[in-house]
C-alpha cells in the first residue's frame, strides 16, 4: 500500500430503523470540500454503515472499524498520534486525520 486510504461511513445510513450520519465523518466530507485536491492523492473509501467490514480489517485489524480511519501508506510519515496494527498506522480522530492531510498535501487544516 502506497496511498493513504480514508475511510468513512456513507451517508446516510440507517441503524434501528432511523436514518443518521456520523458527524466525524461529515467534519471529513467538510475538509475534503475545502480542499478538493487531497482527492488527487489519497484514495476515499466511502463504505455502508453494517460491519464487519472486510477491506479495514485486513488493513487495521477487526478492533479498528470505527469511522473516520485515515490508514497511512508510509509508515515512516506517521505522526506522533498514530495508532498501529501490525506495523501499519492509521489515524482515527478527525481533527488528527485533517492536520495529517494538511500537512501532508498543502490546504487548510482545522482551526486549533
């Protein structure tokens, strides 16, 4: 893996019957209109809101499906905040994953 993949719940979903969307995912959504171009460099994986789901487990392990999840294709680039699975890291706070990809790609990260 080469690209940083982000990985957010769709919206919306529907959970007992109610529709919702999660609002750390709609903060992503929201900084990935402010700054179309990180779109040019990580991949976005919208996924349906049931678990398991297969593509983060393999990546981040089964304990870590929870949404927003930005998986970081160079380790070596990780910040200080990082979590790990298996030798791979992934950030899954928003605010993290915004200033990572501010950083990282140029735009606007979120206001402190």
């Amino acid at each position: 893996m080469q690209r940083d993949i982000l990985f957010l719940l769709s919206a919306p979903f529907e959970d007992h019957g109610q529709p919702w969307f999660c609002a750390s995912c709609a903060m992503m959504e929201g900084a990935l209109l402010a700054n179309a171009h990180w779109g040019d460099s990580i991949e976005v994986c919208r996924m349906a809101y049931p678990r398991p789901r297969q593509e983060m487990i393999a990546l981040i392990g089964e304990a870590n499906q929870g949404m927003p999840a930005l998986v970081l294709g160079d380790a070596s680039k990780a910040p200080a905040e990082a979590k790990q699975h298996e030798g791979r890291c992934f950030l899954d706070e928003p605010k993290a994953i915004a200033r990572y990809l501010a950083a990282a790609y140029g735009g606007a990260g979120p206001h402190p």
